[in-house]
C-alpha cells in the first residue's frame, strides 16, 4: 500500500493572513463538523499559527522599545 505524503503547512504571508486563518480554524474546530481524525492536525497547525502571531508581535515590541530609547535600527519585518 503507498504512504501517503502529508505537506508541511506554509508559513502566513503575514500576520493578518495568521490571524484570518486562527479564526476559520477555530470557527471549524467549534462547529464540531471535523472528523476527529483531522481533530489533532488541525489543533497543531492552529499551535503553530499562534506561535507565528506572537513572535510577529514581539518582534514588533522589540521594535518599538528600541525606538522608545532613541536607537535606530534596521528591521526587516519578517
């Protein structure tokens, strides 16, 4: 029988676009219409999505502290 390969999930393109897909993960995950064997998968890509949010946040808080102190410094935005 052939393994079936399972893709990685791709990175948000964005911290909106994170927060868009929490949402319909957690609407879907509520409505309880989820197989339960799609129940563990789905619970980790929405793990996965909120630690992309908060390291996007604190990025951008460490960001604004060293602008608070009057440094100046190169942020890329990823």
């Amino acid at each position: 029988m052939p393994r079936k390969t399972i893709a990685a999930p791709t990175q948000p393109a964005s911290y909106g676009e994170a927060i868009e897909q929490l949402e319909q993960l957690v609407a879907t995950l509520e409505s309880g219409q989820m197989p339960l064997e799609q129940l563990l998968s789905q619970y980790q890509r929405g793990t996965e999505l909120l630690r992309y949010c908060r390291d996007r946040l604190q990025a951008v808080e460490d960001q604004v502290k060293i602008l608070d102190q009057g440094g100046i410094s190169s942020w890329d935005g990823q």
